[in-house]
C-alpha cells in the first residue's frame, strides 16, 4: 500500500458518510479502488442523483461533475480532482454554434428536437433544453432517439455523429433520410434544402479514443483468431461497429464479458483502463485481450495524486470556511434548461 493509498484512504474514512467518491469505469486502477460508485455515465447520473451525502468528488470528466452538480440537492457539493479535464468531444460542439445551427435547421418551419448526447458541455445541454431536446447516453440512445423522432419532425444529434449513425442502424433509419450538417459560421453554412429532407441531422464531433479502432483492426483479429468475439462501443465509426460482433456502453461491455462462457477469448475496442480491468477479473476465465491500446487522456487527468490533493483542499476548504479550488459551479442562469433537458431522460429512461 502507498501513501497516497493511505492518506485518501484515511480522508475518506474521516468524512465517512459526508462524502460519496465516484468513478467512471475509463478512470485508472489506483484512482477507482477509491470509489463507492462506479459506473458507465447514464449509471452515473442516475446514482449521483441519489446521493444523499454533503460532498461528491467525482472521479471523470468535467461534463461528468457538471451534470452531477446540476442533479446535486441543495447544499451538496460536487468537487472535480482536475478542473481542467474537459472531454475533447463535448468541446466540438459550442453552444453559440448549436444554436445557430437549430434556428438556420427551423426556418423552413419544421420542429427540430435537438437530442444532445450526455458528452457535451452544461451550456449545450441547456440550449437542448430550451429547444425541447433531452440528454441521452451510450446506453440509451435507441430509446431516447426514438423519443425525439416522436417529438418533432426530425432531430438533430450532437456531438457524437458514430453514436448517431450506430443508432440510425439499430432503428432501421435509411441512409437517404440522415444528413450531416455543416455547423460553419453558426448555422450560416446550413445546406438547408438536404437538412429539409431529413430526419436525422447529424452533428460532425467525434470521440478520438474511439475512432482510434478501424476495420483493418477488426479483420486481423478475425484472421488470426477466427473464434474469437469482438465487441467495441458506439462511438467507434458504424464501419467498425458493423464488422463487430457487438456494441454498446461500458457497462454493456461489462455484462458481455461477464456473460461469456469459461475459455472464450473476447477482444473489447474501447478506452484501455476498462479493458485491462476486465481481463484481470476474468483472467483464468476468459482471455480479454484490447482491440488495440487506446487511452483517453482526459480521464487520466484525474489521478491518485490530483484525488488526495482534491480531499485535502476539500477538508481545507472546511475548516477556513472558503471555498475549494475543486468546487464545480453550475452558473444559475443555465440550471432550469439543462436540467429539463437531463430530466426528460431521466423520466424516458426510468
Ligand atoms: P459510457 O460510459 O456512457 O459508455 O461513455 C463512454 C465515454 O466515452 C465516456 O466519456
Ligand atoms: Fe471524451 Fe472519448 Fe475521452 Fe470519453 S473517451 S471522455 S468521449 S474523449
């Protein structure tokens, strides 16, 4: 054990139940075994929302601890170990774009129902909300693209245009009723007369951990162990997902291991960390091996050192009475759209 290990350790048990420490499943191994809940980020949001102890130090990104601040009840805090860990995917999507984009997409008097993944920014999540739009997740993206279709007369999915497309194919949406926008100068570049034909506007942000896996990959593996299971998530290209014996969220990819029969061998194309863990607990079980090594270093931002460093500030904090430097804020004026849009897929998605 080391010091670190032990000083958080020590922290946590002298907050004792003033204080939940949660994790996403992409963070690493000497961070997670602090946590008292673990999750993909639908699971996330659900349980944080549940959470009934004065302080959250949210183990993740930062539209991660943004969305559990804006769930937060009254007085609870929601502290982040690195403030600057923002996920490069939710920034491609700004919000004055997303907007403009939504207005230029509705001035042929369609209603547009924008459904925002939950990687984006709160400011995004709120002009979702304003334009009757909800959040989803990887994990319930069907239903909740099912949701939007029933709302309106199309729907704009941001930012992640493979989650929208891997999505599109489950439901059976043709090629011809998808639409890429271009999202230049704010809307300005809408090509309105395509955009109008379709039902599903795609928004063009990626995830690079996730593009990072390719076909060729996947061909490979199947070359040289013809019997083994690929499974990737979502935000990898729909080229990818297709050539794969499955997809879905993180803890989709935590079930399908689990539920493998003794002496398969799985290959899982998602953020390392996850696989590693899941090939250390089905060792001697199950041989899981990575599609290839690819690490998100935005979750890495949050490390063992950055934890105990949040913790001691936090106890700091307290004991000065002034705010920590970890504190996330949710500026009051985005509180009410954003949460209506988190709140409808929270009620779709009971
Ligand atoms: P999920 O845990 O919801 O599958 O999300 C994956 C991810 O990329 C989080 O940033
Ligand atoms: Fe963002 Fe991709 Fe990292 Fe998830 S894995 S936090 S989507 S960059």
């Amino acid at each position: 054990m080391t010091m670190l290990f032990q000083a958080i350790e020590q922290r946590r048990k002298e907050f004792g139940s003033a204080l939940t420490v949660v994790g996403h499943h992409y963070q690493a191994e000497d961070v997670i075994v602090h946590t008292d809940i673990r999750g993909d980020s639908l699971e996330l949001a659900r349980k944080t929302a549940e959470v009934r102890s004065d302080y959250i130090m949210f183990c993740g990104v930062y539209f991660m601890a943004e969305s559990a601040a804006l769930l937060a009840r009254e007085g609870q805090q929601v502290h982040l170990p690195e403030p600057s860990s923002e996920c490069s995917m939710a920034l491609m999507s700004p919000p004055a774009a997303v907007e403009g984009v939504l207005e230029a997409l509705s001035q042929g008097g369609r209603n547009i129902v924008p459904l925002t993944y939950v990687n984006s920014t709160l400011a995004v999540k709120a002009v979702v909300g304003r334009f009757g739009g909800a959040v989803c997740t990887s994990a319930n993206a069907r239903t909740m693209l099912e949701w939007a279709l029933n709302q309106g007369d199309a729907v704009l999915f941001l930012p992640d245009r493979n989650l929208g497309m891997n999505t599109a194919d489950l439901l059976g949406i043709p090629d011809a009723e998808r639409h890429q926008v271009d999202i230049r100068r704010r809307g300005g570049a809408v090509d309105r007369t395509r955009a109008d034909k379709a039902r599903l506007l795609l928004w063009p942000g990626h995830c690079s951990i996730h593009t990072h896996f390719t076909t060729a990959q996947v061909e490979a593996v199947r070359k040289a162990h013809p019997e083994a299971k690929i499974v990737v998530h979502p935000e990898c290209t729909p080229e990818v997902v297709r050539a794969c014996d499955g997809a879905g969220s993180t803890s989709w990819l935590i079930r399908y291991a689990d539920e493998l029969p003794d002496g398969e061998r799985l290959f899982i194309g998602t953020e390392i960390n996850l696989v590693r863990r899941l090939a250390a607990q089905h060792k001697g079980r199950i041989s899981i091996l990575p599609l290839t090594e690819s690490s998100c270093p935005h979750m890495a931002q949050t490390t063992e050192e950055r934890l105990a460093a949040a913790l001691e500030a936090l106890q700091a904090a307290l004991d000065t009475g002034e705010d920590s430097p970890f504190l996330v804020r949710v500026p009051e004026e985005l509180k009410a759209p954003a949460r209506a849009a988190l709140e409808r897929m929270l009620d779709v998605c009971k």
